[in-house]
C-alpha cells in the first residue's frame, strides 16, 4: 500500500529570502561611495529620457507621462541640494523657480484638457533646472542618490508635495 503525503502536510520554512540576501553588507556600503557616473549607461538613459519628456511638452506634445518625468527631475535636483548642499545649493532659488514655472504650466495644461504648452520665461526655468541636475549626476555619489531618493518618498507620503490636479481645482488667481 503506499502512503499519499499531502502537500500540506510539509513543515514551512520559517525563513522568507528577501531581495537584500543578495548584496552584502560591505558590498553595499562601498557601493555607496562610488560615484554615479560609474552607472554610465543607466544615468545617459535616465537623462535621455527626461529630456525626451521636455522636448516632447517643448512641442506641444507633452502628455501627463512626460510631465511625471519631468517632475521627478526636477524633484530630484532640489532632493539633491537638501542631502548635500556642494550640489547646488546655491541654485536653490533657481530650482524652486522652475518647480514653480512646471507648475503653473502644469496647472494651466490640466484646466485647458491636458494640453500642456511653456511659456517662455517657463521653458527658460525649466531648462536651468534640467541643466542643474545634469551637473549634480555628475558628481553625486550613489548613496547621496539613494538619500535624495528617500527624502522624495518621505516628502510626498507626508503629503508635503504641491497637487497639481488640486491647484487646478481651485479658481484661478487673479495677478
């Protein structure tokens, strides 16, 4: 007679891997000193990317996907200034003015049914931005990557970030 083992009947493992078991410790310390660049390829299609988003709203093109990108750059650019202050953070008045010139544009796109067109001194903003964070890759490191990257999560699960769908709610302010 043999004997039906139900697969229930297995003893489970108490231990789960994680995707972390993979990286040692020191592994990822060190990692965290080396600087961005080393990740050439995936740092070029990044920044391809994002200024592929820009061109495409330079256009007339522009769709809420492209707006995202450029959001993250440029969250990213003012992250960058508040982890390490050598990147930038003498320009931080120059990236809230972008941020600022996004949004408003941003805000206008949404009430006029996505279309999301620059004004000029707009486009000018933004650029400077794109531009600024082209120079931070350069010369931040992995970890300080990683800490902008926390401080961006943080800041947005706080709710601390400008809503562009709740400005465009609201009734247009009149200058």
């Amino acid at each position: 007679m043999s004997r039906k083992t139900s697969v229930y009947a297995r003893k489970r493992a108490h231990r789960k891997p994680r995707a972390s078991d993979a990286v040692t410790p020191l592994g990822y310390v060190m990692n965290g000193f080396l600087p961005v660049t080393v990740l050439q390829e995936q740092v070029t299609a990044i920044q391809l990317s994002a200024h592929a988003a820009l061109d495409e709203m330079r256009a007339g093109r522009g769709t809420r996907t492209h707006a995202d990108k450029v959001i993250g750059v440029l969250n990213m650019a003012e992250a960058l200034t508040r982890v390490n202050p050598e990147l930038g953070s003498d320009w931080r008045d120059e990236i809230r003015a972008g941020q600022d010139a996004l949004l408003s544009m941003l805000v206008r796109g949404v009430r006029n049914g996505d279309r999301f067109v620059f004004t000029g001194p707009e486009l000018t903003a933004v650029n400077l931005v794109m531009e600024i964070h082209d120079a931070q890759l350069e010369r931040c490191t992995i970890e300080m990557m990683q800490k902008a990257l926390t401080l961006i999560m943080r800041e947005r699960q706080a709710n601390r970030m400008r809503n562009v769908m709740q400005q465009a709610d609201a009734p247009p302010q009149v200058r």
